[in-house]
C-alpha cells in the first residue's frame, strides 16, 4: 500500500522579497517547498510589487502574488504615484490572486511619522492611509478578488470603512481588534489570519471565540520575530501546531480546514 503523503499547510502573508532574505531567498523557499503547499507573497510598494511578480513566475503553482501600497509607505508617494500603481496592478491583474497589503497604520501615524516628518504632517497622513485603504477595497470589488488587510493600532477604524465600503472577500492579518470587532469582521466575510505570535503570552484576545472555519494561517515572514530571529515560511507549522492545541483537534485537520479556506477563498488549486 502507498504512503499517504502528509498534507501540508499555505502561508497566507508573507514577504520574501524582503532584505531580510536577500542572502538566502532560495533556501528559504526550498525548505518551505517540503514542507507547504504554497505561499502567498504580498506587495508594499511598486519595487516590492515588481518583485512579487517575478517570484510568482520564478514559482508557479507554489508562490502566489498580492499587490498594494502598505500603509506605511502611503505618505511616501503622491497621490498621481498611487493612482499609477493602481492602473499598474490593474494590467497585471491575471497574475495575482488579491490585494494587498492595505489598511492602515496608526502607529506609524501616532508614533513614527511625527518624529520623521512633524506632527502636523503626521496628522495629514491618516487621512491619506484612509482614503488609498478605500480605493484598494474598491480595486479589489472591481477585480474580484480578496484584500488583504493590515490594521496596527487601528482595528476600529478598520471595521468601520470595511461596514462602509463591504469588500467581496476580505482577511484581517494579523488583527487585534477586540472580540466584538472580530466578530464584526466575520459578520462581513472576513478570514481572519493567524501568526504563530498570535497565540504567545498574552494572546490576542479573541482567539477563543473564533470558529476555526474563519481561520487561516500565515507568518508574514520576516517581519514577525519568532525564537528571537525573523520568521520564515516553514514557522507557519507552529501557527498549525498551536491552533490544533487551542481548538483541540488534530493538525491534520487544522490543514485540511484552513487549506479549504485558501482555495475557497483566493480561487486556486493546489
């Protein structure tokens, strides 16, 4: 009799494009290739959004592409800048599977920026991250295709627009919200998307509320430090491992449940 073959899990949100893998991009990717079924690369800006790209055709079938402005980067570009990168992910719209990252950012806009750019410039930014975080939820309707949303200090706010703007397909990455706006977002259709770091002391707060048929995991390698180093793809197991633990079923079915959950969600085969 055959050896069943393990099933393996999707990386939801990361970023291999990243600095942080410049030295060692393919042996990252090759040991994420034994052990998942595919990964999800999301865009932060055009450079990044070019190099999403080539990784989705260096790797079909195994990396997939997203394309946005993150939040951060908004104030670093006109607003005719990012209505041409808009027009730019529109012309590649068959080579990618949602938008993002989007959303907004207010730590940037409360803690980071005022030092970088004055206070009063700061404040003008948050305007901004709203109005461009709109326009990709409406880019996203138009091609019909999930946004993936990035909301750091700012989940209220986030739920608001989404209740406004009602997004076809829509995950929360990495959301820290309350209880009550998770459950808001699921109300909506949101996938909420799990980091191994959303389960350390002190978890996010409504992990215990949240079906697991809203689930999906990620990494968003390198930018979540996981053991003291930046994450990396194959980390997404012990985001399996610890929601196994916490809704008390086997790994296999976290995959088998979560992996559903991609194709239904992004539209692919894998």
């Amino acid at each position: 009799m055959a050896r069943k073959e393990a099933l393996k899990p999707f990386d939801a949100h990361c970023h291999l494009d990243s600095e942080n893998f410049k030295l060692n991009q393919e042996e990252v990717i090759e040991r994420a290739k034994k052990v998942l079924s595919g990964i999800l690369n999301l865009g932060l800006d055009p450079i990044s959004n070019r190099a999403t790209l080539e990784l989705a055709k260096k790797y079909p079938g195994f990396i997939y592409a997203a394309l946005a402005i993150h939040p951060t980067s908004i104030h670093e570009f006109t607003d005719e800048q990012i209505e041409e990168e808009i027009n730019f992910i529109r012309k590649n719209k068959k080579k990618i599977i949602a938008i993002g990252e989007a959303g907004l950012d207010y730590k940037w806009i409360k803690k980071v920026l005022p030092a970088e750019i004055g206070k009063e410039n700061a404040a003008k930014q948050e305007a901004r991250q709203i109005k461009w975080f709109r326009e990709f939820i409406r880019l996203a309707n138009e091609l019909d295709i999930p946004i993936i949303i990035h909301s750091r200090w700012g989940a209220g706010k986030v739920i608001e627009i989404l209740e406004e703007e009602k997004p076809k397909k829509a995950v929360l990455h990495r959301f820290g919200g309350t209880v009550e706006q998770m459950k808001r977002g699921i109300k909506l259709g949101c996938k909420i998307s799990l980091s191994p770091t959303a389960f350390t002391p002190p978890p996010v707060e409504y992990l215990n509320e949240l079906d697991i048929d809203a689930c999906i995991v990620e990494t968003d390698a390198p930018y979540m430090q996981y053991c003291g180093k930046p994450s990396e793809p194959v980390n997404v197991l012990d985001a399996v491992k610890e929601l196994a633990n916490l809704k008390k079923i086997s790994e296999e079915d976290v995959i088998k449940i979560t992996n559903k959950n991609i194709k239904e969600l992004f539209g692919i085969k894998f």
